[in-house]
C-alpha cells in the first residue's frame, strides 16, 4: 500500500526540455571555475604560510612619516605694520 504523500510528481518530458540553467556539461565554464578556486587556494595557503614580523609590516608607513617629519616648515608671512587694519580709498 503506498503512501501518496511519499511519491514523487512526474515532471512533463516536454516542460523539462525546456528548463535552462542547472547542471551542465560546459567544459569552458567548469575549467575557469576550477582554475579560479585553484588561485582562491594558493593565495589562502601562501597568506597562511608567511609569517611576517607585524614590524616589517609596518616598515614602510614608519619611513613615510620619517620622510614627512624631515619636510621643511614654511614659517606664516609677517603681519603688516599697525594694527592689522588697512585703509581702502
């Protein structure tokens, strides 16, 4: 005796010609695909693998700000003599 909550719909053969999309056979698509996780893995395994001095890190943005600190300061131009007014005829 069958259950007919347990069978299973029959799908039009005609309906499911015309489906698109899902499981393919495109060898182009599966390729990229495989190459692109391929790259996604070598980088996680190579950030994994170096274990860099957090200070060698951080070398470059120190040299930045030594650079900046060595800059030059312009001093502010001299105020005009009197009291800062001046007269527009």
């Amino acid at each position: 005796m069958s259950n007919t909550k347990d069978e299973i719909p029959t799908i039009d053969p005609g309906q499911l010609a015309a489906v698109t999309g899902g499981a393919s056979s495109d060898d182009a698509v599966t390729q990229m695909l495989t190459q692109l996780m391929s790259s996604i893995q070598d980088l996680a395994k190579n950030a994994s693998q170096s274990n860099q001095n957090p200070m060698m890190m951080l070398l470059p943005m120190m040299m930045m700000m030594h650079q900046r600190e060595q800059a030059p300061v312009q001093a502010a131009p001299e105020p005009p003599p009197g009291d800062g007014w001046v007269r527009v005829a």
